[in-house]
C-alpha cells in the first residue's frame, strides 16, 4: 500500500498556527505589490474562489477583507523537514516531491505500523502533535490514486483506496483529475467523449499514443490501474534556482547585479545544505514584455561559493546586449558534485580556485550563524556596492522605512520579555525600542524592512518564554530617524 501525505494550506496553516490572530479569518501568503501572486491560501480565503497562483489584485477583488502575510521560505522550510523526519518513522521508503507532501511505501510494515487506515491517523496525529499543523492522507496500490485519493476529503481528511475498489474508482474518476491531464488534453478528451478515466479504457493503445503521444501509453496503464512508477526515497536534485519577480521594471544594471547578488548567495546557502558543488551557472532573465532569456555556462571546476556563482552570473549578465526593461532576475546552478569527493588540484598556482577555496571558507562561517540566528542576521557587504533604489522580499517590494507602534498586553512586564524582544528585533536588523508601561502594559516600536517588522509582530503575538500575551495592537507611525538601533528603555 502506497500513502500521500498532502499538508493542508500549508504556507497559510503555518502563517497562522504562529499568529492566533490569524485563525478562521480569510489568509494568503503573497508580496503586496501589483504583479505578486498567491503563494498559497487558508481555507478561509477559498471560501472566496482565491486558490494559488491567482494574482493578489483578483484575491484583493473577490475578498477585500483578505489577509496578506509575506510568508518566509526558510520557516517553510524547517517545518517541512521535521515532516519528513515524522514520514521515516513509518517507512524507509519516503519520497518528497514536494515542501508540503511526500510518498511512502508502507508494505511489509504493517506488523509495526499496523493497517494503511491505522498508519495513516498515526501520521496525522504526529504530525498535528508536533507541529500543530493538519495534512490530509490519501492510501491505495498504486501511487497516482494514493495522490488522488489525499485530496477526496481535503482538509484533514483521510481516505483509503483498498484493491476490490479500485475499478469503481477508476470507473467514475472524472479524467480531470488524473495528473498530467491539462486543458489541452481535456479538449482532445472532450472531443472523443473521455468524461471519466474509466472511459480512456475503451480505447486502444494505439489510438491514445496517436491523440496523447507518449501520455497516451500511461493512459492506457492507469485506466487499469497499473502506475509503475517507483516510490524514490533518494532522488537527487539536479538543479536549484532562485528568482524574483520586480514590482516595477528596471534598467540600471547596477540593479540587475544586487538582484543578482542576492540571488547567488541564497541559491549558494541552498546548495551547501544539500553538501554539493556545482559546475554549471544558469541566469534568467524575464523582460516587460513578457519574453525571457537564459544563459548557462558549463566551468572547469567545481564551486560551491556564493561569491563564486555571482561572478559567473555577472560574466553571463555583462555578455548581453540588452535594450528592454527587466521584470524578473533569477540564478540557477545544476551538474552536481558531492562537496566531499576529491577535487584534482592544479600543478601551477590557480588564483581562482584557492580564491574560491577561501570564499567557501567564509560561506560556510555565514551559513552557520545565518542557521542560528536566522536569514537576516548577516548580509553580504558586497550589496553595498550595488544599491537599489527599490527593495524587494521575495516579489515584494518594501519600504525600507517602514515603523509600527505596538502595545502589548497581558503577562508581559520584566527583564525576560524586554531582553527577548531586544534580541529578536536585533536578529531581524531592526532598530526602535521596547518599555514597560505604568498600566502593565509593554509598549514597543519597530521600524525597518516590511517583512522583518511583521516577522518581528508575529513574534510578539506568541511571545517570550514565561510570558502570557493577551493582546496585540499596533498603529503605522512616521520612522524616527535618530533610531538606529534597538534599546531597552525603562
């Protein structure tokens, strides 16, 4: 028996699993900017017909009440593994194919784990105990109708395809739903009057890989519910990459390497947690027009540096001949070495690869405390040298000069709660202060980047150790520029 383990709204569930404020209200995780897209939405907010990748002005249209959270891939990230450590404990065949779901071969388990509908209310309970986060299982022989079955009852739903029913599944299973079935293959379908995957059964094979091509042979197989395909617990990645969608189109190359910069050294972080180095550097390019481009180049050595990816993107970027704006800036690397494996040296002395060498020294002192201390805590000195006029978060841009007022009640007053607060803003690079009032009250201001105030507002909604937040209010106010750092004020 084959499960998927699919996480309900899951950028939204964890948005508001950390902010209570957040909770049965409409939520989706999206920059604020014209062009940004939904990442993802609470069930609230599809209440509204808001689903992902919808742009935030349609959501903003059908519900004017939504709820914008800028969300943080990193949170997402570190919630994502701790699933995957739970998923292992049932079955050493775990496949992720994705942040938020996962496959998992549990036959021959069942003697430790006990029947496909006992494991999977295990692995529902686990993963809610651990991380007060729903996700909805789906079980059956083959993998496709394991995925298909995890979005039956969807949220927190459970649903077992059990062998004697899986021809009345396939039967009246609307062809919609089978994966890899897209709108042009709806359109030939509707044509040959396929409503249902049973109906694909009373075509030949031949017929079908005619109309699909090579769809047309998996077709075939899962109209008879045969899917082949393998539960791949160690599947290597073969690329990473990393972008961002503007919110108003640039021209200034000094720009484009920022956003090249910055793209480098989180695609680097990315790819030293995965152990590996890289020979081939990738840039794209998405203009105003909507055309892209991408330019790769294939190294000699292997290099695993942030500083080391933004030269050669750099190098690719100063090679073109560019006459329209730019919308997106990405970097990718791919062709994968293990960071372990033996590297045959040079016989005459290689500036570059001892320089290279040392960079990666010094990235992974910063992936170290950046693991600590979070993503903001250290940034690269060389983005000074390529100042923007816009900041971006993702695909949101920000003002830099961005300050909230915050009044804090319930058990909050003392030296823990003025200390943590103190630490977290200073992690977050924010500058203002934090103070108790005579009413009992604490009363605090943060002024800095859009995403790291709301970052450090969610924070303070779940507040310190020992502490009890009751309330939470807050008030835009004009930044005071004497703040440059963060204080603890009596």
């Amino acid at each position: 028996m084959i499960l998927h383990v699919d996480m309900d709204a899951f950028f939204a569930s964890v948005e508001q699993r950390d902010n209570p404020g957040l909770r049965g209200k409409p939520v989706i995780v999206a920059g604020h900017s014209g062009r940004s897209v939904v990442s993802a939405a609470s069930y609230e907010a599809r209440k509204f017909g808001i689903h992902s990748a919808m742009p935030v002005f349609q959501a903003r249209q059908l519900c004017p009440h939504i709820i914008i959270q800028p969300g943080s891939r990193e949170k997402y990230a570190r919630d994502s593994r701790k699933i995957m450590t739970i998923l292992r404990q049932f079955s050493p065949l775990v496949e992720p194919v994705s942040i938020d779901e996962a496959f998992l071969d549990i036959a021959g388990c069942e003697k430790l784990i006990g029947s496909a509908e006992q494991a999977a209310q295990k692995i529902k309970t686990e993963i809610f105990n651990h991380l007060a986060l729903t996700c909805s299982v789906g079980g059956a022989p083959v993998r496709f109708l394991a995925k298909i079955a995890s979005d039956m009852n969807k949220p927190d739903g459970l649903t077992i395809i059990h062998p004697e029913a899986m021809p009345k599944t396939i039967e009246t299973l609307p062809i919609s739903k089978v994966p890899g079935v897209g709108a042009r293959a709806l359109e030939q379908m509707k044509n040959l009057h396929i409503e249902t995957l049973g109906d694909v059964a009373k075509f030949d094979l031949a017929l079908l890989k005619n109309k699909f091509g090579s769809f047309g042979q998996r077709l075939f197989q899962l109209a008879r519910g045969i899917d082949p395909t393998p539960i791949e617990p160690e599947r290597p990645r073969k690329s990473i990459s990393g972008e961002v969608t503007l919110s108003q189109d640039i021209s200034d190359p000094r720009e484009v390497k920022s956003l090249l910069l910055a793209q480098a050294h989180r695609v680097g972080n990315e790819l030293r947690a995965y152990n590996q180095r890289c020979r081939k550097v990738s840039i794209k390019l998405k203009f105003s027009d909507f055309s892209q481009i991408t330019r790769s180049k294939t190294l000699d050595t292997w290099i695993s540096s942030s500083n080391a990816l933004f030269d050669q993107a750099v190098s690719l970027y100063d090679n073109l001949t560019i006459t329209k704006k730019i919308r997106l800036v990405g970097v990718g690397v791919s062709e994968f070495q293990d960071r372990q494996t033996p590297v045959q040296l040079s016989l005459f002395t290689d500036k570059n690869q001892t320089n290279n060498r040392q960079w990666e020294i010094v990235d992974q002192a910063m992936d170290s405390v950046l693991a600590k201390f979070g993503p903001n805590a250290l940034n690269k000195a060389n983005l000074n040298n390529y100042k923007t006029s816009t900041k971006y978060i993702g695909d949101q841009k920000v003002n830099p000069f961005y300050a909230v007022e915050v009044t804090i009640t319930g058990r909050v007053q003392g030296v823990c709660f003025r200390h943590e607060t103190h630490r977290e803003a200073q992690t977050r690079g924010l500058s203002g202060y934090v103070r108790n009032m005579p009413d009992g009250s604490v009363q605090a201001l943060f002024q800095g980047e859009q995403g790291n105030v709301q970052q450090m507002l969610a924070w303070c909604r779940k507040g310190a150790t020992f502490s009890e937040v009751k309330d939470v209010s807050t008030r835009t106010v004009p930044v005071d520029p004497a703040l440059t750092d963060f204080k603890i004020r009596y």
